[in-house]
C-alpha cells in the first residue's frame, strides 16, 4: 500500500477518532479495509476502556468476514493497538494492520491518566508470538500532528 493511501486511510480512522471524542468516548477510530485496499467494509470508533474501537472491529469482521476474506484485509487505526486489540486481530485472522503512531507516543499523550494505563508491549511483539505473519505497517510520522489533535485536552493526570 503505497504512502498516500495510507495517509488517505488514517486520515478517515482520526475522523472517527474525532467522534468517538465528541460522544464522550476516547479517542480512537478504526477501519476494516478489503483486500482491494480501497474499499472500507467497517468502520469503529471506541466504546470504552474495554471495547477499544479496533478490539470491536475485529470481533465484528469475525462474525461477517469469513477467514480467507479476511486474512486479505487491512484493520486500520490512529495508534499502535494494544496487547488486547492485536490478539482480537491475530485470533480474527485479519492479516494486515497500518497504525498512524506508537503506543509510546500514545503513552506520552496520555501520561498518568488512569483511564489509559498502557501497556509497552508493541504490537509487532505480540504477532511474533503466533504462528501466522500478520503484516504491521507504521508508524506513519507524516501524521503525527493530525493524529494527536484529538487527544489535546482529553487525558487527564492522575490525581
């Protein structure tokens, strides 16, 4: 997948990001994108601390997709997922993943915020320990600013 239509997919992912935001929810958007790498078969954003939006993707693409359809696809997201989003991946069978920016770079957004207690453990790190090669494509730094805008103001210190 060539750089502007990665740019082109993350950009619609903060979108969604922008309102899950605006519904009170964290912000961070998903996308399921066809083999064709054109066509945006799901949309997600995030629901709460536990059904992250690319978590709730994944599931519901397993329950549409059938394996091989999906081992084909690409699940798109704002940031890295996290050990939860890429082990719903992995068992999913989604065979692709672009990221726009790190769980460390996350991480610095969110500082000590206990809503976001996240865990330094990369999501390339979790695919190597299966035994399918699901491919992992990011960060894309071209996008770091857009990507973290709708974060400004939203975590909170913790106390």
């Amino acid at each position: 997948m060539e750089l502007p239509r990665q740019i082109a997919l993350l950009r619609q992912a903060n979108a969604i990001a922008r309102q899950a935001r605006a519904r009170g929810r964290h912000p961070f958007g998903a996308l399921l994108v066809a083999p064709d790498g054109e066509t945006v078969l799901l949309t997600q954003g995030n629901v709460d601390g536990v059904n992250h939006a690319e978590a709730v993707l994944a599931r519901v693409a397993a329950h549409r997709y059938d394996r091989a359809h999906l081992w084909g696809c690409t699940l798109v997201t704002t940031y890295e997922p996290c050990a939860m989003c890429a082990g719903t991946q992995y068992w999913a069978h989604i065979g692709r993943l672009l990221y726009g920016a790190s769980e460390q770079r996350l991480r610095a957004l969110t500082g000590d915020d206990p809503a976001n207690p996240t865990l330094d453990l990369p999501c390339r790190q979790v695919f190597a320990a299966g035994r399918k090669a699901v491919q992992v494509i990011g960060p894309v730094p071209e996008l770091d600013a857009e990507l973290a805008e709708p974060h400004q103001g939203f975590w909170r210190p913790a106390p």
